[in-house]
C-alpha cells in the first residue's frame, strides 16, 4: 500500500507507540486521525473518546471517516496496563483492562472495517505477553491473547473485502506505560539485559514495524514480534550456567 495521501485512524494515538505511529505515518505522507482520551500534538485532527465506550468508539470513528473522506489504514494502539496477584484481582480491575484492550479493540476494528469500502490495513498492537505466561499479569496478558486470535479471525473473514489484518506484539518497551516499572528496583537492567539486542525498545521502533506492516500487500493475518528478542529469552538456558561458572 503506498501512505502517500493514504487516510489512517489510530487508535490511543496521543502517547507512547500510538503517538509513535502516528507521527509516522504522517511522516509517509499519510493524513491522520487520532481517537484517544487526550489530543495527539502530531495528528492532523484529534478526535476524544474512550475506547471502552462503545458508543463514543462508533461515533469518533464515524467523526474520523467523515473527517477524512474514507478509510484507508487503521492502527488499534490504545491500552491499558495493570498489576494484581489472581487472587486479590477484582472483577472491575479484569474488567478494566479488558474493556479496554480487547473489547474496545473489537469495536475499533469492526468500526473502521466497515468503513474501509475500498480495502485497507488495519494493524492492532498487542504484545508478547499474550504468549508468555508473566505473574501478575493475567488480565493484560489475556487481553493481549485474545486480541492477537482477533487479529487472526478477522483477517480470514475480512480478506474477502480487500482489507488485511496484522499485528505487532511488543516486548519491553520505553513508553509511558513502561514507566509504572520504575517502582521495582532492578526491574528495566532486568529486562533490557534479557534482550537479544541488549536494551529496552522505544516506541518509534514498534511504530517502525506497525508501518511497514500496513504497506505489505500480501501479509495477512501474521503476528510480528518487535521486541528486540526478549521473548527469546529462556530460564533453562545452559549458557546462563555456563557464563555464571566461569564468574
């Protein structure tokens, strides 16, 4: 797909990889509207709305539509992240992130389906946590899982439209979200230096992949791991024994 003069949704499009996204698909020539709950400095028009808000998705995707004159591309970014042992989790913490990561993602990209009346690419931002098994975690990394099998199943029903499905499954990434780690000591040295690459990501990097995903025209249906290899990373590594004998 060529984003010169292209018409692209992102959702979350405010901060962290969503911003990242957006500044650069302007960058590609594209013209951008953002849905968040704030304003995206970068966008070319920012539309107000709560993903978890069923409502206020349809109508700000309409908004944007109408702003724009179609749909070419659409980016679903927004999330929310949380902490909680499963048996201290509450129904409204589950609730919380779900409604958000996942049911707001399905109403996006049912939304901006129908409006792509020519085809188009729509790519969801996930993670590697939906394939990892992370303590602490379990209502993110469901949400994560079960938006990448979204991702999957509306490729197969909406390819017949012309329209591809994909998504980038981050890993330990720079973003404000990122930053609710500070609080535990040692946490970012942890994870960077799991990191084949030896470092966290930053979101300009992920939004890297999310555009090149949106121009590949006969990729569908795929989740791509923009991660830096952390998900390499394996706890019965004989190599990590080997290393820490020869200390």
């Amino acid at each position: 797909m060529e984003l010169q003069g292209a018409r692209a949704i992102v959702t979350g499009g405010a901060s962290g990889i969503g911003a990242a996204c957006v500044a650069q698909l302007r960058g590609a020539g594209a013209r951008v509207v953002s849905l968040d709950l704030d304003d995206a400095p970068d966008a070319d028009w920012s539309v107000r709305a709560d993903i978890a808000d069923e409502d206020a998705v349809v109508a700000g995707v309409s908004e944007a539509v109408t702003q724009l004159g179609g749909l070419d591309v659409a980016v679903l970014s927004a999330g929310v992240g949380g902490s909680a042992a499963l048996l201290d989790m509450t129904t409204q913490e589950w609730d919380r992130v779900l409604n958000v990561n996942l049911r707001g993602a399905f109403v996006s990209l049912r939304e901006c389906a129908r409006a792509m009346t020519g085809g188009g690419a729509i790519v969801a931002v996930t993670s590697i946590s939906g394939f990892l098994s992370e303590r602490l975690m379990a209502h993110y990394a469901v949400s994560k899982a079960g938006l990448a099998q979204l991702v999957r199943s509306a490729a197969r029903e909406l390819g017949a439209r012309g329209i591809r499905v994909n998504a980038v499954a981050p890993g330990t990434t720079d973003t404000p979200m990122f930053a609710a780690t500070e609080r535990l000591p040692g946490y970012r040295e942890q994870v960077a230096g799991r990191a084949a690459l030896g470092r966290l990501g930053t979101a300009a990097e992920v939004a890297q992949a999310v555009v090149a995903l949106s121009r590949l025209d006969w990729v569908t249906g795929q989740i791509v791991a923009a991660d830096g290899g952390v998900s390499l990373h394996s706890p019965i590594d004989p190599q990590e024994s080997i290393e820490g004998n020869e200390r």
